[in-house]
C-alpha cells in the first residue's frame, strides 16, 4: 500500500445518534463497494477475476465461510452460525455500536434463536459483542483508551508470534505470504473492504499459524476481533490507500532470517496502519462530537 493525502469528508459531516457516530453508514452510501449486512458469501466484487473470493480466504483468516460447510463435514448449525457471525465482524461488515437482535440475527441466517443465542455467548466471550441485558446486544463502541490498549496488545503479542514462528518459515511459505500480499493490493484497487480486510488477515494469520503449537494465535485473533469493525470504519472515511502496510519489510526480514527486522516490520506494520488512521478517525470524531455540543448550546 502506499502512501497519500488525507481525503476529508465530502460535502457534509457526520450526524450523531444514541452518543454514536453514524459517518459509517454516509460513507457507506459512497463506496462502490457493497457491504450491506444482509449481504452473505458470494460477494460480487468489482474485478472479480482478478480477486480470488473472500470465502477461499476465510479458510485462512481463521474459520471456514459458512456457506461453503458441508454438513457431511460434520459442521453443525451452531459453528455455522458463529462462523458467519465471527467473519461479518471480523471484516468489519457490522458497525462499532450497531445494535443486534437475537429476532433480527436468526431470521437473516434461517435459524432458530438457540444457535443464535450460543454463538453470541462465545463471541462476548471473545469481546467481540456487548450483551448489555434486556436481550440487547451490539458491536463495542471504540473509545481512545480501548483502541489505545489493543494496539499496545496487537504489537506486544504478533510482534512475539512472529519471531517465534521464523524458524518454521520457508520458501514455499513466503510465497504464500507474497500471493496475500498481492490480494491486498487488489482489494484496495477495487476499493473492496472485505478483500482488503481478508487478504490481510490471511498474511497475518498465515505467518502466526507457521509455528502449530503457538499459543499467541488465538489471543491475536480475539484482539482482531475487536478491532475490525473499527478498522474498517477507518478504512472507509479516510480511504484504504493511506493505510500503510510493511509487509515487503516483513518479507525481506523472512528471506534473511532476521529476527530483529521481522519484529520491526511487524511493529510498523500496526503503528502506520491501524493505530494511524484509527487516531486520525477517533481525533476527527472527537471534533464532530464537541462541535456539535458547542451548536446545541448557543
């Protein structure tokens, strides 16, 4: 990815609702992208032959898509429901503080509210939902600290993973890296949130997952989790372009074998891209909540 000028809200600023900000559902509006939550696998993309399907990546950001389970494969319909839940989140297709029902949830799947109810259960136990009681549940609304605390945890616990998984780092591997690498660079030619976002993760993941007794894994995931929908809110009012990513660094370190280099690279893979433009949105935010005090009350 490369670098650019900040691009500004276009036209109009973002209205606030129930103490959140609803810019993401303007932008939404804007992109050439769909991403509707209804929307499920299948997803038509711009230049779809030029991107492989997210359904193919989603094997590799952590779970299966849904959709494409076999029943033969004994997936049940609660680990189909988590699954489909799980990836919506982690692609960030559910906004921070949207609100969701148990009601609503299972009639977009066609399930009862059972499966329902358990993969929300195992989700807020991964932080990824609020249950606020009285059968109300959403998306975790960003606060600076939180964001703050997950980007120190993201650095802290991927920048170990990947050191500790260098020595299981091959040839064949680093070709795979380079291949997700490359989907990222489509997603954001496409403008594409969902394949940028799983092509990302892919490289990511792919890279933990070398080292198979790693402990780090599903701690990173849990912390993926939470910060996706903020990540692609992000992503959509500033524009993916001005996310920079250092995988090529992170590459070069691999083929060197260089711990320290790895490490590095992964570190300012997380400052100059989430932790970047996530500040930026959170600042900019800020300023749209305190203007709007301010004209409430002159």
């Amino acid at each position: 990815m490369k670098r650019g000028s900040w691009r500004k809200a276009a036209n109009h600023r973002p209205r606030q609702s129930n103490n959140v900000i609803t810019y993401f559902r303007i932008a939404a509006l804007s992109t050439p992208v769909s991403f509707s939550y209804n929307a499920g696998i299948g997803i038509t993309f711009r230049y779809p032959e030029q991107l492989i399907e997210v359904s193919q990546l989603s094997n590799v950001i952590g779970k299966a898509d849904p959709d494409t389970a076999n029943p033969a494969d004994g997936v049940t319909v609660q680990q189909r429901v988590y699954n489909q839940l799980r990836t919506d989140i982690l692609l960030g297709r559910i906004a921070p503080g949207e609100p969701l029902t148990i009601r609503g949830l299972a009639q977009r799947l066609d399930v009862s509210a059972m499966p329902i109810r358990e993969a929300l259960r195992q989700l807020a136990t991964e932080r990824a939902v609020e249950l606020l009681g009285n059968r109300r549940i959403r998306i975790p609304i960003m606060s600076p600290q939180r964001f703050d605390d997950l980007v120190v945890a993201r650095i802290a616990l991927e920048t170990e993973a990947a050191s500790s998984c260098l020595d299981y780092v091959d040839d064949a591997l680093i070709e795979k890296l380079v291949a997700y690498d490359a989907e990222v660079d489509k997603g954001i030619a496409a403008r594409d949130y969902d394949h940028w976002l799983a092509s990302n993760f892919a490289f990511h993941r792919t890279l933990y997952s070398a080292q198979p007794e790693s402990v780090f894994l599903p701690l990173i995931e849990s912390i993926w989790l939470q910060i996706g929908p903020f990540l692609r809110l992000a992503l959509m009012h500033f524009g993916p372009e001005l996310s920079i990513d250092r995988h090529a660094e992170a590459l070069d370190a691999m083929r060197n074998r260089n711990r320290p280099g790895l490490r590095i690279a992964i570190e300012a893979d997380i400052r100059d891209g989430i932790s970047h433009i996530g500040k930026e949105l959170i600042k900019f935010n800020a300023a749209a909540k305190a203007e709007e005090t301010a004209e409430k009350s002159a």
